[in-house]
C-alpha cells in the first residue's frame, strides 16, 4: 500500500458524525466542516458541524448516563482504560498518522504523543480504584466522622488542536476513573482525533452516552448552552488565557468546577555555570517540539551574559541543520504551522523585536511553498519591552536575552502575568534549591527541557489557570467529597 493510499484508508476509517448516546449522527442541519492538511492546504475530511441543540443532545446523553456509570464499579471502570490503553498501542500509527495529516507535527512527535497520551489511560485505570475516604472519632468523641470521594457529575470538555490525542486522554481518562461522564469538544482544526478516539473507547466496552462527542466550528454558540445547563456540574478547558476568562464567567452563575490550563510564556534560563552542552539540547527540546505550538514551549530565553554568544552560536547551527516539510516526509523536523492565522502571528513578533533592535540570526520568514510554514528563526539581543518577550509565540522562534546577576534573571523570568512552566540550567545545587522557591511557575524543569508526564500534575499559576491534570491530583478535579457524621457506636 502505498502512503497516499495508506492516508486513504485511514482517513476513510474516522468517524465523520456525532457521538451521542453511543450512535455515530450527522449534525441535526446537515452541516458540516472541513479538515485541511496545514502542510498542503488541502481539505482531506468532511465531518459533521454541531449546532447549539446537538451539543444539549449530548449532554443529554452524559445525564441519562451519569448515575449507571458512578455505580459501576471502579475495577470495571480501570479495565475499560487498561483495554482503551492497549487498543491504543496496538493502533499506534494509525493515531500518529492522522496528527500528522490534521495538525502537521513530525511523525516521529506524533507517535511520542502517542505514547506520552496513553499513559494517561494508564495512569488513571490504575489510579481509578485507589480513590480514598477516611473514617474515624471526631475530636469530641461523640461521635465517627467519615470522610468520602463521589463523582462531581456530568462534564464538559474543551480540547485544544495542539496535541489532539494527549488533551483528549488527559481530561477523558481522570473523568471516566472518577465516575464521570463528559462531553467533548475538540478544536475545528483537528477533530478527527478525537473522533478516532472515541471509536477507540467503544470498541473497549465503554457504555454509551459516558462520551459524547461534538465537532463544531460554532465553537461559542454551542458550548454556551451547554455550560449555562443547571445539569452540567464540571468545565475542564485548555487554551487560551482570554478565552479561559470569559468561559469562568458564563461557568459562575452555575458555580461550576472548574479545571483551566491556560496560556503560558515560559523562561529558559542558562546560568553561567550552566553545563552548555545539556542547555542547548534541552533548549531546542524545550522551543521546537511541536513546532514550538506548546504551552510548555520556553518563550524568553535569559542567558547570562558571558554565554549568550555561545549559546546563541550553537542553537543556531542545530537550527540552520532543521528539515522542514510535511510531516510524513523521511527527516522532517519542523513542520507547518496550524494555520494562516498562526502564521502572521509569529511573523509579527519577530518584525516588532527586530524593529525594536533585535538582531535575526537566522530564518525570521513565511516559507514560499504551499501549507503554513514559517523558518526556524534565532533572535538575539532581543530587547525588553518587545511584544514576543510578552505574548505567547506558539511558533518556531528562540529568542535570546541576557542578564548579569541572579536577582536580575529571576525579575526578567517572573516579570509576566503568566507562571505554566520554567525552565533552569545551573550546576549549583544551592542555586536550583533557589530557583525553585523563587520562580512563580505551577512547574519546573531543572536542567531538562521536557517536563510533561502523566505521574505528574500538570498546571501554573498566575493567568496560566486552575487545577491539575494528571498525577494523584488529577482525579480529584472530578471528585467532591462528602462528610458525615455518625453517632459514636460505644
């Protein structure tokens, strides 16, 4: 089979329907929407375009389920994940396939997203049945107070496009081992997924009406309704700050629980004790995994004075050596970019820095070919008060600024609204201890430039959000607990 056949076929096998009740339905206007290849332009599915009375029918769906699947049993619940998990393994490029083609990233990133998103229905198929209570005497003596974890209720689930299949499972997967229900939206750029995704569930035993989902271009007018529905008892939604906002403001009339992951603007600070080798590896992981289009993409690099040139002479030898091209394509390292939009985006960051007196070392241009492209770019000198050193990049650009003493690197990485993630390379223990305390980040690397993990939880400070996702803390953002009080039995 050749690779356009083989794309073919895969293609030909995603659903291109609703989810509702565990029944594959076209949108109840028989609209739909088209999914491009960033890389070519091209539309290479048509699927289903929910209106605002497909997205109640769904949650509908999550309701009528919601009781029989908070009383199933946690063992039952943790096998379903554990054969979703393998399902998955089994049908690994066949999911690294369809990312590639939808959203653009390497194939060799695709299948890391692969494994790095089932282990999230690893990770919570076993955490499913280690959900804990407590009992015992109250102060008094009076009487035994116990403590127990229940199921929040039906949830909505709002995915971002930029890791199609980790964001799914990372919100699916916690929900399902607390006894939830959900309903979930993909992005419109990349749906198809998650739409593959949820195949995957009901060819694993998952009952249906426990997911639902819905694709929409409509994003706003659909997920409106649902929100404001008195039933919904849960909002998880990762994404931009902005829109964060203004989904906590419709979620506070029903006084929502709520679970935010939202923008980020990531320092990478090399210390002058750095070991220079390990900084630039872990400066590129950090910068152009995922073309640079992560929240946990290092935005501002600060780099001690007396290794900038350095540091910059090498990142940019590693950058100049990148392949671009569609991600299929043997060797390709940097793929294109989501869309036009991102595309003028990055563009106009790097024409402000450069106006302001930054110095391009490389790249710093839209590639004449078809698709999205941008070139890896290197800035440096980059001055401060420049808009890319402020705003989220979400594109293949490092820029480098510098610093003289430590007090002044920690200003220049808190000076932001923002506190996701950071990034550290020093080889003084004492100093790693400090930046631990002092950098207002929810999450660190120190001395690796790749942080995520399903055993860890996953979450900033400040603007960047609420809650956690995976790790022991992850299930509990679909967990309330109860307390009782019962007389003392003596």
């Amino acid at each position: 089979m050749t690779t356009g056949d083989r794309e073919f076929t895969l293609l030909s096998s995603v659903p291109d329907g609703l989810l509702v009740a565990g029944r594959w339905r076209p949108a109840s206007s028989g609209a739909t929407l088209d999914v491009q290849d960033p890389a070519t332009g091209e539309t290479v599915r048509s699927i289903a375009d929910a209106e605002p009375d497909d997205g109640l029918a769904a949650l509908d769906a999550a309701v009528a389920a919601a009781g029989s699947w908070a009383a199933t049993p946690a063992r039952e619940r943790a096998e379903i994940l554990r054969r979703a998990f393998d399902l998955l393994q089994e049908r690994r490029e066949d999911f690294a396939l369809l990312m590639t083609i939808e959203m653009g990233k390497p194939l060799a990133e695709a299948r890391a997203e692969v494994a790095y998103g089932g282990e999230f229905l690893r990770w919570f198929s076993e955490e499913a049945v280690r959900v804990q209570g407590r009992y015992g005497p109250n102060p008094e003596g009076t009487g035994r107070m116990i403590v127990s974890q229940h199921p929040v209720g039906p949830c909505f689930l709002i995915t971002p496009w930029n890791f199609p299949l980790a964001m799914a499972t990372r919100k699916i997967a916690p929900a399902l081992a607390a006894g939830c229900t959900v309903v979930i939206k993909p992005a419109a750029q990349t749906p198809l997924t998650t739409l593959l995704f949820a195949r995957l569930l009901q060819d694993a035993g998952l009952p249906d009406g426990v997911v639902n989902v819905i694709t929409t271009s409509r994003a706003s007018a659909v997920s409106g309704p649902i929100i404001a529905d008195p039933r919904l008892r849960k909002l998880s939604f990762t994404g931009s700050t902005p829109v964060g906002q203004r989904l906590l403001e419709q979620a506070g009339p029903g006084v929502l629980r709520t679970s935010m992951e939202l923008g980020g603007n990531a320092p990478f600070v090399v210390f002058e004790d750095a070991d220079l080798d390990k900084a630039v590896e872990g400066a590129l992981a950090a910068k152009f995994r995922n073309v640079g289009q992560a929240c946990t993409a290092a935005n501002r690099f600060v780099v001690h004075r007396s290794l900038a040139e350095e540091f910059t002479r090498r990142v940019t030898a590693a950058v100049e050596g990148f392949a671009v091209g569609r991600g299929t394509e043997p060797g390709v390292t940097i793929g294109p970019l989501v869309d036009a939009k991102a595309v003028e985006k990055v563009e106009a960051l790097v024409e402000d820095a450069v106006a302001r007196g930054a110095r391009l070392v490389t790249g710093g241009t839209r590639l004449d070919r078809p698709g999205t492209f941008f070139a890896p770019t290197v800035l440096a000198d980059v001055v401060p008060g420049s808009d890319i050193l402020r705003e989220e990049i979400f594109g293949p650009v490092l820029a480098v600024a510098t610093f003289d003493t430590e007090d002044e690197a920690v200003a220049l990485a808190n000076d932001t609204e923002y506190g996701l993630v950071s990034y550290v390379y020093t080889e003084s223990l004492a100093r790693g201890q400090r930046m631990i305390e002092r950098l207002e980040t929810g999450m660190m690397g120190l001395n690796v430039g790749v942080v995520s993990n399903a055993a860890a939880p996953f979450g900033g400070w400040k603007m960047s959000g609420l809650g956690r996702e995976g790790g022991a803390e992850g299930i509990h953002e679909y967990l309330q607990t109860k307390y009782t009080l019962t007389p003392d039995p003596s």
